[in-house]
C-alpha cells in the first residue's frame, strides 16, 4: 500500500522547490564566477566546449577514435587546469559543480528508476505533517504551563496523613513531563495521562511533542476519534494510504483523548493493535484520556487494559478546569 495522492503531489512539489532553489544557486555562483574572473570562466567555457563536442561525434555515429580521445584528453588536462585555478584564487575544487542536495539521485527522487532514499524520507516527512495538520501542534509549550491554576492549599487528608496540594502533584507532572521531552530517546516509557478535560493533559503532550520534534525525533499527534475514522476509511472505503503504518513507525506517538471515539468492534480492534504493536517493537507512546481508570476497565478489553496497566506511567492529572478558570479571569478583565 502507497502514500495517498496528496502525500506524493507535496512530496514532488517539494522535490520540485529544492530543483529550483539548487538550480537558482548554482547560476548565482556561476555568474559571480564569471564576473570576477574571466581567466577561470574561459577554461570552463573550453571544457563544456569540449564536451559537447565529443558528444556530438558520438551522437553522429563519428568512429574516429583518436580524434575522440585527444578531445577526451583535452577534457581532462582542462578540467584539471580549472581546479589549479581555483586552488590558486582560494575556492573549493568543486565550487563550478552543479548544487544537490542529494547527490545520489541528483534531487530527482529517483536511481534507475527506483526511489531514491531522499525521496523516502520526504514522503514520511509530509505524510507526519499532513497527520499533524490535525492537531494544534505549535499552540503550547512548557513554558505557556502555568501553576498558578492549581490550588496550593493543603486538604486534610481523610486518612490524615499525606498531604501533598493540587500544586505540588501538578508540579510534579510537569517536571516530570518536561524531563522525558528533554531525555526522550527511542524506547522511552510510555505515558498514561489521565484526568478531567481542562486540566492541561493536551497543553503538556504538546509540549512534549514540539520538544521531542525539535530533537530530531518522529512524532505524530492525532485524536484518537480522527485516527479511527482515518484509519476505517482506508480499510474499507480503498482511499489509499499510510496510516497505519505511518502509526506504527514514528519515534513517539501521542493519542489524545481515547474514550472520545465512536465505539464500534473495529474502532476497539484498531486502537489495541496500533498499542500492542509499538509495545512489541519498543516505540513510545502518550495517551491522554478524560476517563478514569473504572471507565477504562469497564469499557475496554481485558487485552488492552492489561497492556495500559502493565507497560504505561500513569499521571493523574488533578485540579479545576484550567480552561474554565482562564475564561473567568478574562471576563473579569473585561468587566474591570
Ligand atoms: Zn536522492
């Protein structure tokens, strides 16, 4: 199964930019070149004048093989002459040579007519950020976080003994969450966040997400609703695509809000095979869920729920809607 149509047609577009930016390039130092020194520029002319003539009497059916091989041998003494030349003047021998940025397929995204490794790597590229496009992936960052939203009050425990405030608990998530952005590394822990909607669980998973992508790393951050309803449309109503396997190769996935989707056999199937398949090649996944940890054990299998339990950090996520206290304070401002 391929990319869909629309991961090739950004995918070439983009191979297309990088042609016309080297080819841009390429011309500015060649005309500079010329410009300030018209010695060097005359050899180069000599050298494309002969090549295009050794090619001309290949072309012609010319089988006069000495006259070719002293114009072949003219080539060479001329291309060497140049790069003398440009030692002597302080430039690199290789500065007249075309720009690639791969010089393997010569920025075609093809070698003999198979894919070039480039051309691999950007379709990836684009089918991350088409993934990407459905999530809010440059809104939030560790430092956005702010704890003032999180009481700082002690509770008297009922138990009367530990009594660790809504402040410190948070402050421990997102200490925690920022350390693993930081260090993260293929085959990080993977992370349960669990609590009500409004408590940061997306600000902070974000967070992660544009650390751990400006590390260099693969992520992909969808809702789980959306992934489902993407992943269903390329099973059976044969729209092409990656997905899954897009799902199943990146660095770190993050999958926010599990309990939204529409529950149906294939929606339970898909989320448990996309989970159980990264735990069994070591790749990190997030999930963030408003549901508790009965809502998860009586809504999903026993499969699913004993890889949550067995393999994920668990961080409940505590405090009052952040979104609602935020929303307050503006009408505050307004009325003031
Ligand atoms: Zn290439």
């Amino acid at each position: 199964m391929g990319y869909n149509r629309e991961i090739y047609e950004s995918a070439k577009s983009f191979l297309d930019g990088v042609r016309a930016k080297n080819i841009k390039a390429y011309g500015k130092k060649k005309k500079w070149f010329r410009d300030n020194y018209p010695d060097g520029a005359e050899i180069e002319r000599e050298i494309a004048k002969t090549a295009v003539l050794v090619a001309r009497m290949l072309v012609s059916g010319n089988s006069d093989i000495s006259k070719i091989t002293k114009i072949k041998e003219k080539n060479r003494e001329l291309i060497k002459k140049l790069g003398i030349f440009l030692k002597e003047v302080g430039l690199p021998e290789d500065y007249l040579r075309p720009c690639y940025d791969c010089r393997v397929c010569l920025d075609t995204g093809y070698v003999d007519g198979v894919m070039c490794r480039c051309l691999k790597r950007i379709l990836q590229k684009e089918a991350y950020n088409s993934l990407n496009k459905l999530s809010p992936l440059s809104l939030s960052s560790f430092d956005s976080f702010d704890l003032k939203y999180y009481d700082p009050i002690v509770k008297a425990d009922p138990k009367g003994s530990k009594t660790t405030t809504q402040r410190e608990k948070m402050s421990n998530i997102y200490s925690f969450c920022k350390n693993y952005a930081k260090k993260f590394n293929v085959g990080s822990t993977n992370i349960l966040m669990m609590g009500e909607t409004g408590l940061g669980k997306t600000h902070l998973s974000l967070a992660i997400a544009n650390e751990v992508i400006r590390n260099g790393f693969g992520v992909i951050y969808v809702s789980v609703p959306s992934i489902v309803c993407k992943l269903e449309k390329e099973r059976y109503r044969y729209v092409g695509g990656k997905t899954e396997d897009i799902l199943l190769e990146c660095d770190l996935l993050i999958l926010d809000d599990l309990g939204t989707e529409y529950r149906t056999q294939f929606s339970n199937s898909a989320i448990y095979n996309i989970i159980n398949s990264r735990l069994l090649c070591s790749k990190s996944t997030i999930i963030s869920t408003n549901y508790t940890i009965q809502s998860i054990e009586s809504d999903y299998s026993k499969r699913l729920v004993s890889r949550l339990w067995g393999e994920y950090r668990l961080l409940k996520f505590c405090g009052t809607d952040v979104r609602t206290q935020k929303a307050v304070e503006r009408v505050r401002m307004t009325s003031n």
